[in-house]
C-alpha cells in the first residue's frame, strides 16, 4: 500500500516552509497528495483555498478533521477527478503517478512548484542531446519555463525514499501548439524512436536525431506533419 502511493512524508519544518515560501499569497490552489498535511497547514494560512486531493480514504478524512475551513479535502485519485477551478498547483509528487500527473499539470497550465524525484526534475529541464531530454522535457517545456530550486536528500521524509527529490518551479508561458493533447501523441512516437534519424523516419532530409532536436524544431515537424 505504502509503495503504491508513494507514501513519505515531509518531517522537516524548514523545507515545507521553504516550498510554501514559493508560493504566492492569496490564491486558490491545488494541492495534489496532502498526506499529513507538512504543506497544506503553512498553504492555508496564505492562501484563498487550498483543495487537496488525497486518494488515501484515512488520510483524507484526517485531513478533513484537522483542516481550518478554507482547506477542501477531496477524496480520489488525482489523474481522475476533475481538478477545481485554481490558481495554482503544489504537490510533494507520489512518484508512483509523477509523469501522468505533470503532464495532466501541464494540459491545465497552472503556474506550480513540485516537488519529484532528482532524475524526473533533471528530465523536465533538460536540454537537447542528452540522455535525459525526451517526451515529458518536450511537453513540460513547451508549456512553462522550468527551474530547480533545490534538491532534497532522502531523510528529510518520513520513511525516507530511496532517491533524492528536487523542488522544481514551473512558470507558464505561451504554449508552444494550439492543440496540446495532439502534440503528446506525436512527441510520444516521435520519442519512441528517439536515436533514429529524421531521414530514416523520412521526416526531413537531415542527419540529426530525435533526441537531438529542439523543442521549437519538433514543432515544425509537428506542424508540418498536420499540413500534409
Ligand atoms: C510523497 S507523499 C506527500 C505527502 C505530503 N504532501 C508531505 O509532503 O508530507 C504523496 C501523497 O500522495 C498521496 N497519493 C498517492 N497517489 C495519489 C493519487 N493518485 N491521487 C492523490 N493522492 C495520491 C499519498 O497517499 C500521499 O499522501
């Protein structure tokens, strides 16, 4: 059960309060995985609403006991209930969802910091010709202007996981596609074949590899692929 949900909880005062520094006053937020609620208290005394999602039944209704009332406890599972309306995203991931979860993060837009595992944040801001840039570097940065505020050693959650975690921002900027959801699939097949060539796949006359490309190149061949 405790894997599954990706259990482990912030003991450490300092970081929560340093995460929730991040976070601008006054809003309507998400918050995906409340748990114990390290973030959720220090987010309802700055914020308008905080609407936390919890998909363990217990912990949310010991949420629900506890929470001042500007805290909306929802019970379900993040990737399937409808996310309320919000001004912005905080989640300390359970790692067993993070891609699904950023990339429905990404489709909604919201301004976020989260909270992942090191190798998902260095995913998220890579650059092309890495080992690392891929489908979720291509879709998280053609929706917002990535950066790692800072990395988080195992014991500062409760049972420690067995990978170092980043705090990563996430600031929106003009989607680089109109149509979002279209894009995913075609980065998803794109990156399905990420050493091949772009004369191989016969996408364009040239040498250079998927993985290689920059986002702005992949929308050209996202928009020219549209325009056959
Ligand atoms: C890494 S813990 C973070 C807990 C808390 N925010 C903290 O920082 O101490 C992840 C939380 O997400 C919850 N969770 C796991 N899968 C979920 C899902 N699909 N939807 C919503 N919450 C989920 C777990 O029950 C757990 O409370």
């Amino acid at each position: 059960m405790g894997r599954r949900l990706s259990q482990h909880f912030l003991r450490d005062r300092s970081v929560a309060e340093f995460i929730v520094g991040l976070v601008p006053g006054g809003l309507d937020v998400i918050e995906v995985g409340p748990g114990t609620g390290a973030l959720t208290f220090p987010l309802a005394e700055k914020s308008k609403t905080v609407y936390a999602i919890e998909l363990d039944k217990s912990l949310a209704e010991q949420l629900r006991a506890r929470a001042p009332p500007n805290v909306v406890v929802i019970w379900g599972d993040a990737l399937q209930v409808e996310w309320p309306k919000a001004d912005f995203f905080v989640s300390n991931m359970p790692y067993s969802i993070t891609s699904p979860l950023l990339l429905k993060l990404a489709r909604h837009r919201l301004p976020a910091v989260v909270t992942v595992q090191r190798e998902v944040a260095e995913r998220m801001a890579a650059v092309p010709g890495t080992e690392e840039y891929g489908r979720l570097t291509v879709a998280i940065q053609c929706m917002y202007e990535v950066e790692v505020v800072r990395v988080l050693p195992p014991r500062v959650f409760s049972p420690p996981p067995k990978v170092y975690s980043a705090v990563v921002t996430l600031r929106p900027k003009a989607p680089c596609v109109d149509d979002f959801e279209a894009f995913e699939r075609f980065t998803a097949k794109l990156f399905s074949a990420r050493r091949k060539t772009l004369r191989r796949l016969k996408l364009a006359q040239s040498d250079k590899r998927v993985y290689q490309l920059t986002v702005e190149e992949i929308v050209e061949l996202f928009q020219s692929s549209r325009s056959i």
